[in-house]
C-alpha cells in the first residue's frame, strides 16, 4: 500500500530496546514492540508457574503439605 508503514517495521529493534530498558525508544520504533514484549514475558512467567504447579502435583508435593491438588 502506498504511503503506509509496514506494523511490523521496527519490531526487532523495539524488541532490542525493551531488552535494554529503554520503553522510549521502543515505542518510537514500533508502538505494538513495548504491548507484545510484556505479553511475552507475562505468559513466559505464567507457563513457569503452570509447569512448576504440574510437577507438584505429579510428584505429589501439593498434598503433604495441605495444598490444594
């Protein structure tokens, strides 16, 4: 398309950015760097817990110690 700007343009650089802390500079490479780089690391963190509450459960732990599961 004429006269628009690819939504993806920028993004790795954005991603670089975030990873140095520097949100300004991600925004202004690509808006949708900084919303996608937290999503990221939001569900990296919830797949830890999810994994973490899995090998509980399977190894038993949960239920020693009066925990649910």
């Amino acid at each position: 398309m004429p006269h628009r700007e690819c939504p993806l343009c920028g993004m790795t650089r954005g991603y670089v950015e975030m990873a140095r802390g520097n949100i300004r500079a991600a925004w202004e490479r690509n808006r949708g760097a900084p919303v996608w780089f937290m999503a990221g690391l939001l569900n990296g963190g919830a797949a830890v817990f999810y994994l973490a509450w899995c090998w509980r459960r399977r190894a038993g732990l949960g239920k020693k110690n009066g925990l649910p599961g």
